[in-house]
C-alpha cells in the first residue's frame, strides 16, 4: 500500500495540471451542501430538533438504502416512464405546433389566441377534470405531464423560430431555396438554441406534474413515496424520496445539457467571469 | 461592346409612400467592374437587391443576359454552426465540391482554417469566406453590397486587392455598391454617382487605369475631385 501511494503522484501528475481548473470549482459547489449535512446531523443528535420531524441526514442514508433493497427500483420505474411518456408526448406535440405557428402567420392567426388561452390556466387546475374524465390510472397521470411539458416548450419554440436572424434568411432565399430546405438548413439550426431552452424547462415541470399526479392518486412511484411518508409519520422516506427526485431531475437534465452542448458547440457565447481569467 | 452580361431598368421603386429610386438604367459588360457610390439610405442598395432578385417589387425590367450572379453582403452573414468549408459550399448542402472549396480557401488566403468555425474568425477572414462562398458557384457577375465598411482600413485594402485578383483570375463582373469614394475608384472602371433621394444615377465617371492600379496615382485624386463635387452638388455632403 505504502508503494503504491508513492508512486501515485508521479502517475497522476500530468491529469492534475490539466484538470486545475476544474476541480476547485467542483469543490466550491459541494462546499455549502457538506456544510448544510454536517450542521443538521450535529443538529439532530444533540438534539435541538426532533428526529421525528426532522431525521439526521445519516438515517436518512440508512432508509435509502433499506429502500435501495426493497421497493425503490418499483417507484423510480414508475415514476420515470410516466415523466418519459409524458414530456415525450407532451414535447413532441409542442414542437410540431411551435414550428407550424412560428413559420406560418396564418397558423399564428388561428392558433395563437387559443394557446394564450389555455396557457393562462394554471395547469394544475386541469386534474380534477382529468381525473372525471380518464379516471385514476396512468393515462391521467401522462395527459397531466404532457401538459405541462406542452407550454414552455412551445413558447419558447415559437419564440427562437422568431428570434432567427432575417439576414441568414436572406442568405437561404437567395440561393433559391424551397421552404423545406431552409427549414432544414437554416431554420432548423438557427432555432435550435431555443428549442434546448425550452426541452429543458418543459422536462424539469414535467417532473413538477409528475408529483402532483402521484400526490393525487397513485400507487407506486416517488410522489406515492412521499403521501405514504406523510401518513405513516415517517420524515425520513419522505426526504428520502426528495432525494432521489432530485437526483433523477438532475441526471436527466444533465443529459439534455450534455445533448445540448454537444448540438451547440458553434455558438459564440459569454462564459460568464471568473477569477481564472 | 459585346452584349450587356446584366441591363436593368428600374423606373420606379417605392417603400411605401417614398420613392427611392426613379430611372435608372444599369448595363453590365463582362469582367467590367461598376461602382455605385453615394450615401447610405440613397437606395443603391436597394437597386442591388433587386438585381439579385431579393427585391421583386418594382416597376422595371430585369434583362439577365443568362449567366450566375451571386451575393457578398455587407455583413459576412455565415452560418455560425457550419466550418468555413461548408459555409463555402452552402448552396449544395452536403453534398458540396470539396476539391473547389479547398481551392476558393486557398485563393482567398485561409488555408488550413477550412475545419474552423465562424467564432474562431477575425471580421476580415469572415469577409474572405463571404467571397469565396460567392465565387462557389461560379458566377459571372458578383454583386457586392459594401462588402468592407465593416473592416478597418488596412485589412480593408488587402480585401480590395485580393476581390481584384480573384475577378481577374475567374473572368468575373463586379457591381460594386459603395459610399467609399477611393473604393469606388480604385476597384471600378466605371463609377456611377448616385443622386439623393429619390436616387438615379448623376454622373458616371469613367476610371481608365489599368490594374493593378497605384493607389497614389494623380488620376484618382483628380476623378475624386470630382466625385466629391458632383456628390456636394446633389446635396449629399
């Protein structure tokens, strides 16, 4: 053991230099999140708070892993293909009414007025009517998330076909493209910064609506895990399930992020000011 | 002279209720270089884009004697996700000559930034994949809306040298749309001065140098003179 750790540094070296920069800053992120653990624990175990409303984060370690054995894996399947179905729909339909509104006036005429309408609903208003008219099971559940997803993907569609620079336009429409291939060559591109915004903040409220409709009425899933928590007075499994909820929010945010910085590696953009440079 | 490459009438062209342009009548010849000088706003532009058929509404003619035209805007108007080759090659897609676009990088002086995308550009390297997008499909006329007001002045010479070369080299006319009085000059070998609004053409001025032309030489300084005087009596300066 004693060898091997010599001969470490001389291995890692030259990784080190180059990932300089971007271990501090990994490190300033997880700095306040520690800190937050380790007063709560201290917190709890001398017993300022209650541990029944408040668990020490080390118990709520031990439930999750109870549960890691048990029914989790159930829950989080549930949950994920519900949020997948959902902002699967939910998107692909926003898209398509994004690129129809956005490219064409007369869509923007007949459709516009109606999708401000609906928007100005609270979407959370549309349960009790999904409920009467679909009944409790899943296709309640999707319909739920699918329109939240709609929205912020929508708007923010129609907004960067909007935003696209007319002049890069003109460039199409002089080489005589048809409107297909400017869809397909500038359009679609020109747009796409846009459209990853809204992806992005559609999936996250697809998440938001999946714990309403798991609140409301279900059976399985991380929304159940957190009604049947507050029944049975258990604060630990309902923070347990926060956790993974947050967790599973950001992996799949993360990829989204991921597919977006690969798509969008062209663009000439402000990185924000550190002290790096 | 042989038959006009490009003959546009445009009697009128109106924006509304203003009128920006009334009789004017441009003819082209092969290889020759025509300059529009006058303000921004007098609607040189605008005679520019209805050559190129970006404007379609007003009342004249367009008699094309056939052949490519092709564009360079004022701005290099790139697409920002493409690299320089296939900016180059935009108008085939993907499916673009690729021994032709190596070709255009190198006679406009980018060779080896083919793979680069336009954020890694300075404005003047933007400007030269501009033009060699324009010479892509092989044109035989190139419009150019004061395609180096953009640039400062060195690399603004290099450009005009470099588009004289490449026009020299591919057998191409150049309408020149500009409010540089030595650039009209120095590039055409016609320079029509542009009235106020509405605009027609007030003056051509003939520039018989041959190129490569001295920048310095007295013959410019003389037809700038005059230039300026014709520019002074249309009330533009």
């Amino acid at each position: 053991m004693s060898s091997k750790s010599e001969t470490l540094p001389v291995a890692l070296a030259p990784t080190l230099t180059v990932q300089r920069s971007a271990w501090p800053r990994r490190l300033k992120g997880l700095a306040l999140p520690v800190l937050i653990l380790v007063i709560l624990e201290v917190v709890v175990r001398i017993g300022w708070l209650p541990s029944y409303q408040m668990p020490a984060p080390s118990e709520i370690a031990v439930t999750l892993t109870d549960l890691a054995e048990g029914a989790l894996w159930k829950h989080i399947s549930a949950s994920l293909l519900r949020v997948l179905l959902g902002f699967t729909i939910g998107a692909g339909l926003a898209l398509v009414f994004a690129a129809w509104v956005g490219l064409s006036r007369e869509a923007e005429a007949y459709l516009e007025p109606t999708f401000a309408g609906l928007r100005s609903i609270p979407s959370l208003a549309w349960v009790p009517l999904l409920l009467l008219w679909l009944g409790i099971d899943e296709t309640s559940k999707i319909v739920l998330i699918a329109i939240g997803a709609f929205f912020p993907v929508y708007l923010n569609g129609v907004a960067a076909i909007r935003d696209i620079d007319r002049k890069l336009v003109e460039v199409g429409q002089m080489y005589g493209f048809s409107r297909t291939r400017l869809v397909r060559r500038i359009l679609l591109p020109a747009a796409l910064p846009g459209l990853f915004t809204g992806l992005r903040s559609g999936l996250s409220l697809a998440w938001m609506f999946l714990v309403a409709a798991e609140l409301i009425a279900a059976t399985k899933g991380l929304g159940y895990l957190l009604s049947d928590g507050r029944e049975t007075s258990r604060p630990d499994i309902v923070l347990a399930a926060i956790i993974v909820l947050a967790l599973l929010g950001k992996i799949s945010d993360g990829l989204l992020a991921a597919l977006e910085k690969r798509c969008l590696a062209w663009r000439d953009t402000f990185n924000g000011q550190g002290p790096e440079n | 002279m042989s038959e006009a490459l490009l003959d546009i009438r445009v009697e009128r062209k109106n924006f509304g209720a203003t009128t920006v342009l009334t009789n004017v009548h441009l003819a082209l010849q092969p290889r020759e270089a025509v300059s529009l000088l006058g303000p921004s706003g007098c609607g040189k532009s605008t005679l520019l884009r209805i050559v190129a058929g970006l404007e379609k509404d007003y009342q004249g003619e367009l008699l094309q004697g056939g052949g490519e035209v092709a564009f360079v805007f004022q701005e290099p108007r790139l697409m920002p996700w493409l690299t320089v080759e296939q900016n180059i090659g935009f108008s085939d897609d993907d499916g673009y000559d690729k021994a032709w676009v190596a070709q255009l990088i190198d006679e406009v002086g980018l060779t080896g930034f083919g793979q680069a995308l336009p954020k890694a550009l300075s404005g003047g390297m933007a400007q030269r994949v501009a033009i060699a997008r324009g010479l892509y499909s092989r044109p035989q006329v190139l419009l150019l809306d004061e395609p180096f007001s953009a640039v400062d002045a060195f690399t603004r010479m290099k450009l005009q040298d470099l588009l004289l070369q490449l026009a020299e080299h591919h057998g191409i006319a150049l309408l020149l749309v500009t409010h540089d009085v030595d650039e009209a000059l120095y590039l055409s070998d016609r320079v029509l001065v542009m009235d106020n609004r509405p605009s027609s053409i007030r003056q051509e001025l003939a520039v018989e140098l041959v190129h490569p032309r001295d920048r310095r030489d007295p013959l410019l300084a003389r037809l700038k003179a005059l230039a300026l005087t014709e520019l002074q009596r249309a009330h533009v300066i």
